[in-house]
C-alpha cells in the first residue's frame, strides 16, 4: 500500500471525513529530498491533505493539525517528511 493510500485509510477510519483529498507532493521536493537525504527520492515523502470533518468542531486549527500528525505518527516513522494540512468542519467548508 502506497503512503498515500495508508495517509487516506487511516484519516477516513478515525476522522469519518465528508470529504478528503490526499495529493503526493513528493517529485516538487526531489532536490530537497536528495540534499537533506531525509526520505526516498522515488516519492511518498511530501503530502498535502483537505479533510472537512465534523471531529474539528470547536477545535483550534492546531488542534486539528495535531489530532492528524498524532495520527499518522507511524507514517512519520516510515519515511513521511512533511504534511500540509488543509482541515475545516463542513460548516465552514460551506
């Protein structure tokens, strides 16, 4: 399984998202990837995710964000070098 495919499985299972997108960003950091040797130059290291959930209700933008880095934490282990974060609830999606 992909790091993409793992980043959406487990967002959708834990935050039961309306809607998420997950983009590999990876090949826009090829340069950054080999002058820092932090992950695999063939991608699955640079990410962007939109996630509009109602789990983000009264919740700060950075409690939102941890509550994602928490939990993809094992992903972050594995290679995951950096996540953009993109997170509403529906209503403010609207």
């Amino acid at each position: 399984m992909s790091m993409r495919d793992k980043i959406e499985a487990k967002l959708k299972l834990a935050l039961r998202p309306e809607s998420i997108r997950v983009e590999d960003e990876s090949a826009k950091h090829a340069g950054h990837i080999e002058r820092h040797g932090h992950a695999d130059p063939d991608g699955d290291t640079h990410f962007r995710v939109w996630i509009v959930s109602d789990m983000f209700a009264g919740k700060s933008r950075v409690e939102c964000h941890r509550m994602i880095t928490d939990l993809l934490a094992e992903e972050f282990d594995a290679g995951l070098h950096a996540l953009a974060i993109h997170s509403s609830t529906p209503a403010q999606s609207a």
